[in-house]
C-alpha cells in the first residue's frame, strides 16, 4: 500500500467523524433479539461497525481517504455518500464479486 496521507478540509474531516460516529452508536444500539432476520442484521452491523471504526481511526491517523487495499486515493464524492468507505469503488465491486 503506497501513497501518502491525503488532504481534506477541516470542516471536511469534521463532519465525516461525526457522521461515522452517529452511525456508530446507532449500530450499537442495535437489539440483541435471536430471531435469523435479527441475526443476519446483527452479522451486517457488525461488519459495518468495524468498517466505521476502521474509518474513524483513519481519521485519527491521517490516511481517511486512501484505500485499505491499495493505497489509492478515494473520491471525495465517495465519501461523502459512504463515510466508512475503505476502498476504491472499483476494489469494492471486486471484493462484492469474489475477485
């Protein structure tokens, strides 16, 4: 993984901590109920969590924005729609499809 720490606004970084820190407690609000819908929810969120909090450390260490996989940078626009994005779109469509 190459690249250097990417460059976003203040306000930029702000606003995105506190968007994954929402969705953070949200998530651990979830309900512990044992149901296989709830179960397969529950799997979901978890996963999800330890994307946000990937994303919030990131934040905290200066490489928010550049991808897990490759060190690419990831378009401001798509973090802007998915604040816990750790990859590019086009590594993601790749991890969806099992490449």
């Amino acid at each position: 993984m190459g690249g250097s720490a990417r460059k976003f606004s203040e306000e930029f970084i702000a606003r995105q901590r506190e968007r994954l820190l929402e969705m953070e407690t949200a998530l651990l609000r979830s309900d512990g109920s044992e149901n296989t819908l709830v179960k397969t929810a529950l799997n979901y969120s978890n996963h999800r969590l330890g994307d946000i909090q990937r994303a919030l450390q990131k934040i905290d260490n200066g490489t928010y924005g550049m991808s897990d996989e490759s060190g690419e940078p990831i378009p401001q626009s798509r973090l802007e729609a998915f604040p816990d994005a750790l990859y590019t779109e086009r590594e993601q469509e790749e991890q969806e499809e099992g490449k």
